[in-house]
C-alpha cells in the first residue's frame, strides 16, 4: 500500500516540472495552456491511482526527509479521508485548468506566464498538504498553498480591486497560519514532536491535565482551518478574493482550496481529539459557527449584483452547512455514534457535492463574463438564446446548490438537517439550527433563481455577436453538471468511501453509512432505516408523475401559445424593458441591511510623540556630539599659537606641579 | 592542502583590491575574477573542513613573545566560520558582479564614471577580503583586527558618492560603530590582562563576575556593528551608500560580523551569564519592535529595507539569546537566520538597485506598476519579502521557526511570550511588506515608472542566483547549524 504514497509522489513531481516547463512556453498563450494542461492530466492520473489504493484503508507511510532536532519528518501516508479529498483536488485542478486554455484570452494584458506555472504549483501544494502527516511540512504546503493562490487572485495587475482583495486575503489567511503555528509549537512544548501521531496523544493528555491550555490550542486550530474554510467572521477575504480571480482559479478555490479548511476541521476535531466529553461544546460551537455562517452568507448573497460575488457568498453558506454537520457530527461522536455518522457522512458528502456544483457555477460566470466582459447582472440576460450549454450546466448547478432533489446537493443537505432534526430531539438547540438550515436552502434557491432569471432568462438584443463558448470550455461545465446529477442519483458511489473514511478517522467502528443497495436507498449498518432517501425509487415516480401529466395534456389537447410581451403598445430596446436583478427580493433587502457589516481598514498613524521618543538621533546623539564640539571648540581655545603665550602655560604649569609636589611631601 | 587554500582565500581579494587600484578604469575583470576565484575556495574550504574544524596557527606577534606562548594569527574552520564564509564570499561575489553593471554612467539614480572604478573595487574587494579574515580567525586579536578593517572599508563605501549627505552618513557609521569597538577593545585587554591570551576559550577561564562584564561589553559591541537599540540610528542613513554596497555590507555581510561576534562568544564554552542573556534576548526584542515602528513612515525603499534588516540581526541575536539560556536549538536558528536573511535580504536590495537604476527613484509613493516592465524584479522582490517574512516554504521561515521552537524550549513563560511577540511581528510586517511590494510592482504604471528598461544582463543573473539563494540557503546552512551546539 506503499503504493498509493509513491503515486502522489510522482504527481507532485510531474505538476512542480509541469510548472517549470509551462514557463518555458509562457509566450505563447495557447500552447502554454495545453502544456500545463497535459501535466495536470497526468498528476490526476497518478493521483487517481493513489486515491484508488488508498479509498478503502489508509496507505502505509513514507518518510522523505528527517529533521531529528526539530522532531519533525516528511512523512506521507494517505487514509480514506485524504484520499476523497485528493479526489476532489484532482477533478477540480483538471477540469479548471482545460477551462483556462481559452479562457486566459479574456485577459488581453496580462501574460500567462503568472497563471499557469503558479496554478500547477497551487495544485501541488494542495496535494501536498492532504498527504502530509506531519505538522511542520503540512504548514509548509499549507502556506505555499496560500501564497500561490495569492499570485492568482492578485492575477489582473492593473485592477485595484484585485489588488485590494489579495492582500485581505493573505493577510488574514497568514495570520491564521501562524494561529496554528502558535498552537503546533505550544503542543511542540510537551510533545518534541509534530507528527499527527504525537499531537493526537498529547492534545488528549494536555485535556485532562491542562484543560485551559488544550482548548486554547484547540481554538487556535480551529481558528487557523476555519479562516480557510470561509467561515464568518474570518472568512470575510472570500467574497472579495473570489471575483477577482480569473474564473479557473475561482473555481479551484471555491471547489478545492477552501475545502481543505474543512479537511482541516475534521482532522482536528475527530482525529487529533480522543473521543470524549469535552467534545460536545466543539461540537456546539462549530454547529453555531456553521449556523451563522449559513445564515448571514447565504442571506447577504441574496442582496449581490455580481454573479462571481453572489456565488462567493453561497461558498460562505455552504461551507456554514458542512460545519453544521460536522458540529452535530463532533458533538454526537461521544454518546451516539450512529447520529455522528450521519451527520458526518452528510459534512463530507457536502464537501464532494459543493466542489461539483460550486465550481460549476463559477465556470458558468466565468463563460458569461468570458463572451460579454459583464459580471454585473443588472447588465446582463437573456443569454439562454445564445449559450445554451452554459445555461443548462448553470441550471443544474443552482438546482443542486438549492438542494433540489434528486441533484447531489438535496442528498447531502438532507442528512445534514436529519443529523440536526435527529440529535435536536435530545439537545433542542440543534432542532434550532436545523430549521435554519432548510430554511436558507429557500433562500439559496432564491437567489439562484435571480441569477438563472436575469442573466439567461428574458430578451435580449439579437444582433449583440454573443456566441456560446468554445468546446474545451464547455466539457468541464457539462462534466461537472453530469457530476451533479449522477452523485445525486447514486449518493451511494461516493458515500461508501466516505463510510470508511469517517471509520479510519474516528478510530472508532462506528456504524457506517450502508451503501451497497442501490435501490434500497441508505441505511446505517445497523439496518435502522434514519436519513432514508432513496432517489432512484423517488426519481421513478417523478418520472411517471411527469409522464402522467404530459398525457394529460396531450389528451386535453391545450394548445400553447407564444406571444411577445405587451409594453402598453409602446416599443422598447430588450435591454430596458428586462426585469434586473437589483430588484429582485427587495423587502428581504430592507429587512437584512446591516447583516453584513463592512468596515475599511486605514494605514495605521504612529503616534508622534513615541516617534520623536524613539528618534535616539534627536534626543540623544546629536546633543551629545554637540556638547563634545563645543568642549573641543572651548579647549582649542586655548591654543593660540602665539609662542610667548604657551611658554606662560608651560611656567604656570611647572608652578602648579612643583607646588603639588611640595604639598604632597610636606 | 587547507591552510595554503585558507590563505589564498584571505589575500586574493586584496591583490584584487590593489590590482582595481593599478588598473583603475579597467578594473572590473579583474575584481570579477578574484571574487570569483575567492568563493571557488571558500565553497572547497566548507565542504572540505564540514564535520572536523580545522585549525592551524600560522604567525606571530614579535613583541608579544614570552607573554604570549602560542602563535596569534592563524586560520579557524568550524561550521560556525563556514557558514558566515558561505554569507561573505557568495555575496561579495555577487556584489562585484552586480556592480560592474549598476556602477556606470547609464545608472538613472547615481552615473558613475569610469575614473572612480579603481577607488570602488579596491574598498569592496578589501572588505571583502576583512571579512573573509574575521571569519576564521582563531582568536580575539586577529578578529579585532578584521573588525576594524571593515568598518574602515564602511566608511569609505558609505561615502563613495562624496556629497554631503553620504559624507555625513559616512561619519557617523563611523563614529558610531567605533564606539562600540572601543568596548570590543576594552573586553579584549580585559582577558587578555587576566588570561595572558587572546582565544576565545579564555572566556571561560575568567571568574564569573569579570566574565558578565566582559560579555555585555561584547554585546555593546555587537549592537554597534549589528545596529540595534539604543545605537541603530546609523543603518538607515548609511542607505547613502551605492546599492550594491548597502546590499552587501548593511544587510548580508558587515552588520553581520556584529552577531558573529555574539555567536563566537557565546558558542565557545556557552558561559554566558544568564543575566546578559536575557539583556540580549531582551534588547533584541525592543529592537524588533522599535524598527518595525518605523517601517509604517519609510518612504524610501532602501530605509525601510535598513529598518527591516535591523529588524532581523535583532532576530539572530534573540536565537543566539535563547542558546545561551540553555536552548540550543535557538542559537542554531539563530546561526540560520544569518545565511537565510542574508540572501533574502541581499535580493530585496538588489530590487532595490534595478528600480533606482531604472526610474532614478527610491521613493516607495513615485513608484507603481513596475512589474509589467520589470518582471524578473518583481518576482525576485515578492520572492525576497515573503522570505524575509518568513512564509513557508521559504529560507527565513526555516530559522524564524528554528528560533521560536528554541524559545518554546525554555522553562516558564518566557517561551510563550516570545511566540507571541513574534508572530505578531511577523504578521505585521508581513502585511506591510507585502503592501509596499503591491504598491510598487502593481497597480497601474505611473509615468514616472514609465521607463524603456534594458536591465544589463549582470543584474539579472545576480537576482537569479539569489532567488535559488532564497530557497536554497536553509539547505545549505541547516547540515551547518546541525553540527553546532554543546
């Protein structure tokens, strides 16, 4: 199994030479894409292999590199947890970097040379952070993941807002990275060591010995993963750095790179955390933080213009739903595990889905924002006519993200709130929060529903020259909306490993999700039919609803009639006359204004009189040179250079010696 | 084989210094070739000395004799001296090559005419040649020597331009640093008076009152030359200095030798009074933060870049601080830090120079948009700042880290304030770096920035080398520092 390791080794390798090779051809915009194109492809090859050996048990471990005084070695190994995340890298860095061979054209002035050698070294250090076991190189990837996706988010040079956004972004993300630093090296103190291994054994000591110190370290963990994640309030650098970026990256760091905040999450609180009591306020906290999250995101997303900025907001809201789940998950690890499982396998499969449907949606901006140069959706609609790939990818993907069953989303949402609904029955907060979360799927659907309604629905100009997007951008939209529709059916593909990887994560033989029956729909093992859904059994009924209905109309025999839309007779440009999306949802708007509160940070002021004190020139130095060159000046005095004068000093001298003397012996 | 090769390296560069004088106009090649030649020697003397120091005494003072038993001068390969040749030789080499491009008349902030050649390439190659001596020497005496030496070839370097500002920075580089020889000297007479030797193992030798003494009157030294609170006010005007020299002496190697100085002592029997350890450790810490203070009112490139370098010899000497409390995992990421913030910083100021060369500014609020015009400067300066920030996975991170796990090392609570502190610092620092790094290279081009730019092919190499430099140098410097330590 050492295998699976030595896999995602080579595929490290061949994205860090990919990046080198990529440079080289960085004149040419095109074959610069290909190239990096066919190295991406072939890291997910390899790394496809790895998650394939290592999906049902963790691979044995590979120590690369040894720095015995710091207690610390590069050390990979892959569980069934890392391996669903690798795969969820894996599809997503493929799919975006095919959308970004044509794409990148959408930037006339800035070269490629800054986007795709960065990008592969981006998808590198993600994977690098999912195989490490070792605290030290997993900040190493972890930061090297922050700052290549810096690069990329501040890609458009010449764009303030970019600019703006990039540095909220790395500052807050570094800040986070050092929290956890800071709680490595205080766990470093006790242990000697950074491997996982020894922070799980001494994180679970320091808790009963040192409760204070254990939780604040914990914290500090918390709070370095979830400002990755996106959670509220330290998420707030995602809807800024999201639209900036080029849509392929936007894609991958919604799809995959915030994801690793929540692999992050899970590792900390079922891994490095033993099962017990104490367990159950994280539990409470996350849950609450994931709550908030889902709430202020998903409702200040209601109230945005801008598609990519819309959809960055739902990431905040949907990363809020894993929390949740992952919250109800920690907090029932301890007493019932069947209801942790649930509630687990729901964050995870979340994770999945979220990466498909997001990334989804931000590649359908980005083909929009691609033909028209429009992110504004006031400006914009009526695009269906003209893009109709784009439009039905997008279609999927908001119906997915609303939770509408049989998609992906409705599968995973459901057990979320059915681990909430379940548990509240015995702690009613999360009987609270659960019905929060339905409720925001509504307004998830809501404002999906403006997106799909003013950018593709309604008239537009005929004659406007918009085409739909060329067919390397349109295979990763149609293959990430067939993802949508087909994880949705089969929830069971992928609910299996996740079975496991909860399994080899918890360290506990907790019931795992049963998934083997396809029609059956999902139990746990124990056979106890909670969080059934069965969407092929629910699919054959829509589908013969649908089919009954059509045949009752096709007996009636209504005839539909298509007419244009009267304007009281007057004549308007299609563009004046399309509803816009400022003024969808208006009374949701006056009731949640300040929801989101926004503050501008100022340069800070240093103030002037510790400035003039640490000014040691001012003070200090120059008054004492000056009291030295006054004195040399005084004692140059005394040389006037006049012989007559000096032979007076020479006598008085001598008078003043002998006299000395004499006084001294008498 | 060592000694012949030890020796070559201390007097090549000074017969290049006096061949730059002959040749005056044409002196470039030549200096070219010596510091080449030189870091040949010094990368063959490191690999050829690693894991068994070398020493061999060589000459002698005559009027010493019969107080002095054992010869004086001599040569002194430890890990330690290997290191700090690993910062001096590379770097000056780099700084020659840097120079025969950024020092001629096309040069937009500074032309320099082919006449001042002989002067210039006489005091760098001089220091460098100091440098190279301090770094192996075997005792006190002979790096007193060396010390001084540099500081006489700082002197002259900060004044190269030879207009009132720069011979006034000159002057007071001067001053100041040599009121901190003078207490080098008095600790020096100190032992030797006590010991009748100049090692540095006669530390150990003296009582224990005497030895606090003669410790926190290195230390004085050391601040002097390492320009940290209360006497670090000389750094940033000592920016007066041509770049490649503020590059090289003021952040990468001069300023340095102040916290060899403090490493030597402390590592060579580790006798350090816990007292003046934590005066170190202490004065350290203000230092960091008093020069991260200035960094929000710096307009200039070049003093923000002082103020940072200041900064991080407060870093070094903090790591050094925790070794001599007992934590030698400190000293050894202090030791890093030397060769990682060296490079690192050695690239920052060569950006530095390609900007000045190009647009005639320093002035961080005339500058904007840079990096579409200059796209290898700009990759080398984000490269440069988010090392000397020390983000992973880059060199100062490695040492910062090294330094916080020694603190973490320490009883009590000292460890967690200190990890405090610093990351708070490094978090704001980091954030303003990266503010003005934005603020230079991107953004809309200014007209002033607007400027047909054909940076001369020397500049570029030399970015080149210290950008692998700036990943490389903890690969390089950690199988050093490993071998340190008690």
């Amino acid at each position: 199994m050492v295998n699976a390791v030595h896999h995602v080794e080579v595929s490290i390798v061949i994205l860090i030479v990919g990046s080198l090779v990529s440079l080289l051809f960085a004149r040419r915009r095109k074959l610069c894409g290909w190239v990096s194109f066919a190295f991406v492809c072939a890291s997910s090859v390899y790394t496809g292999l790895a998650v394939a050996g290592a999906c049902t048990v963790a691979s044995g471990e590979h120590s690369i590199l040894s720095l015995p005084q710091l207690g610390s070695s590069l050390t990979l190994r892959i569980d069934p947890l890392s391996a669903i995340f690798l795969a969820i890298v894996a599809v997503i860095a493929l799919l975006s970097t095919l959308y970004s061979v044509r794409y990148m054209e959408h930037y006339a002035h800035d070269k490629v040379a800054k986007f795709f050698p960065i990008l592969l070294l981006c998808v590198a250090s993600m994977t690098g952070v999912l195989v490490c076991t070792d605290f030290l190189f997993f900040l190493i990837f972890w930061e090297s993941m922050t700052l290549t996706s810096y690069f990329l988010v501040t890609f458009e040079s010449e764009n303030a807002a970019s600019q703006r956004a990039g540095l909220k972004y790395f500052i807050i993300t570094h800040g986070a990275t050092l929290c956890m630093a800071a709680a490595a090296l205080l766990l470093w103190r006790t242990s000697g060591s950074f491997s996982f291994d020894a922070i799980r054994q001494t994180l679970s000591a320091m808790l009963t010995a040192r409760p204070f110190l254990a939780n604040a370290i914990i914290f500090l963990f918390f709070l370095g993963f979830a400002t990755k994640a996106g959670l509220l309030p330290m998420g707030d650098w995602l809807p800024d750095a999201h639209p900036v970026a080029p849509s392929g990256m936007s894609a991958t760091l919604s799809g995959a790179l915030v994801k690793l905040g929540i692999y992050g999450l899970i590792r900390l609180f079922c891994s490095f955390l033993v099962v017990s009591p104490s367990l159950k306020i994280w539990g409470i906290i996350l849950a609450l933080a994931g709550t908030g999250s889902l709430f202020v995101g998903t409702l200040t997303a209601l109230r945005q213009t801008d598609t990519k900025r819309l959809m960055a907001f739902h990431t905040i809201g949907q990363i809020g739903y894993i929390c949740l789940g992952l919250g109800v998950g920690v907090y029932c690890l301890d007493m019932y595990p069947a209801l942790a499982t649930i509630a687990l396998a729901g964050a995870i499969l979340h994770a999945v889905n979220h990466a498909c449907f997001k990334s989804c949606l931000f590649l359908g901006a980005g083909s929009v924002l691609y033909r028209t140069g429009e992110r504004d959706m006031d400006k914009l609609g009526g695009l269906a006519a003209f893009m109709p790939y784009t439009t039905g990818t997008t279609t999927i993907a908001s119906l997915s993200i609303a939770g509408v069953p049989p998609l992906n989303g409705f599968t995973s949402k459901w057990l979320i709130v059915a681990g909430c609904l379940l548990t509240g029955m015995r702690f009613p907060l999360f009987l609270v929060l659960g019905l929060i979360a339905l409720f925001i799927s509504l307004a998830t659907l809501a404002s999906f529903l403006k997106v799909l309604g003013s950018v593709f629905l309604g008239r537009a100009d005929e004659n406007l020259g918009i085409k739909e997007v060329p067919i390397s951008m349109i295979v990763p939209q149609v293959v990430l909306a067939a993802l949508c529709v087909l994880l949705g059916i089969f929830p069971q593909l992928v609910l299996r490993f996740v079975g496991h990887a909860i399994e080899g994560v918890t360290a506990m033989p907790v019931a795992g999700v049963n998934a083997s029956r396809m029609w059956g729909g999902l139990f746990l093992i124990d056979g106890s039919p909670v969080a059934f859904w069965s969407p092929l059994a629910i699919l054959t009924v829509l589908a013969v609803l649908a089919l009954l209905s059509y045949a009752i109309q096709r007996a009636g025999g209504a005839r539909t009639r298509s007419v244009p839309v009267w304007y009281c007779g007057e004549e308007h440009a299609a563009a004046t006359v399309r509803y816009p999306a400022s003024s969808f949802y208006l009374p949701f708007k006056h009731a949640f204004q300040g929801i989101y509160p926004s503050g501008k940070v100022h340069v800070p002021k240093f103030p002037a009189p510790l400035r003039r004190a640490l000014d040691f020139d001012q003070w200090l130095y120059r008054p004492t040179v000056k009291v030295i060159d006054t004195a040399a000046d005084r004692i140059s005095r005394t040389h006037v250079g006049i012989l007559q004068i000096y032979l007076l000093w020479i006598v008085i001298g001598a008078i003043v010696v002998t006299g000395i003397l004499l006084w001294v012996r008498g | 084989m060592i000694t012949p090769v030890a020796v070559l390296m201390l007097i090549l560069p000074a017969v290049g210094a006096l061949l730059s004088v002959v040749l005056k106009r044409r002196a470039r090649p030549a200096a070219v070739m010596t510091a080449t030649i030189t870091t040949g020697l010094a990368v063959w003397l490191t690999l050829s000395t690693f894991g068994a120091p070398y020493t061999r005494m060589l000459g002698d003072l005559p009027w010493l004799h019969g107080i002095v038993d054992t010869p004086i001068l001599g040569i002194f390969v430890d890990p330690l001296a290997s290191l700090m040749l690993l910062v001096v030789v590379p770097i000056g080499l780099l700084t020659v090559l840097y120079s025969t491009a950024y020092l001629t008349d096309k040069n937009r902030e500074h032309p320099v005419g082919s006449e001042h050649y002989g002067r210039y390439y006489f005091w760098l190659l001089l220091f460098i040649t100091s440098m190279v001596g301090m770094a192996v020497s075997p005792n006190f005496l002979q790096f007193f020597a060396f010390w001084e030496l540099t500081t006489l070839c700082s002197w002259a370097l900060i004044s190269f331009h030879q207009n009132e500002r720069s011979l006034r920075a000159g002057f007071k580089a001067l001053l100041m640093t040599s009121a901190g020889s003078a207490f080098f000297l008095l600790a020096i007479l100190i032992i030797f008076v006590r010991t009748n030797s100049f090692d540095f193992s006669a530390l150990s030798k003296l009582p224990d009152g005497l030895r606090s003494w003669v410790f926190l009157f290195f230390l004085i030294a050391a601040w002097a030359k390492a320009a940290q609170v209360p006497l670090q006010t000389w750094l940033p005007d000592a920016m007066e200095a041509p770049t490649p020299i503020s590059a090289y002496l003021h952040a990468a190697a001069m300023v340095k030798a102040g916290v060899y100085l403090m490493a030597r002592t402390v590592s060579s029997g580790w006798g350090i009074p816990p007292k003046i350890s934590l005066l170190m450790g202490g004065m350290a810490l203000l230092t960091i933060f008093v020069a991260l203070s200035f960094y929000f009112v710096q307009d200039d490139l070049k003093r923000l870049l002082a103020y940072s370098t200041i900064a991080h010899l407060g870093y070094v000497l903090l790591g050094i601080a925790i070794g001599g409390l007992g934590a030698t995992l400190g000293f050894r990421g202090g030791v890093l830090h030397i060769i990682c913030h060296g490079y690192s910083k050695a690239t920052l100021f060569f950006c530095a120079g390609n900007i000045a060369y190009v647009t005639g500014t320093r002035n961080i609020s005339e500058l904007r948009g840079l990096g579409r015009s200059m796209p290898l400067t700009a990759t080398a300066f984000f490269i440069g700042l988010l090392s000397v920030t020390g983000v992973p996975p880059f060199a100062c991170f490695w040492s910062k880290f090294m330094i916080l796990s020694g603190a973490m090392r320490l009883g009590g609570p000292i460890g967690p304030l200190i990890l405090v502190l610093i990351l708070s610092e490094t978090l704001i620092s980091f954030g303003w770096m990266l503010y003005v790094g934005q603020k230079i290279f991107l953004g809309a081009p200014l007209a002033t920035a607007q400027v047909p730019s054909d940076i001369p092919w020397a500049m570029n190499v030399t970015l080149i080398i210290l950008m692998i430099g700036c990943v490389a140098a903890p690969l390089v410097g950690m199988p050093l520092v490993q071998l340190m330590g008690k």
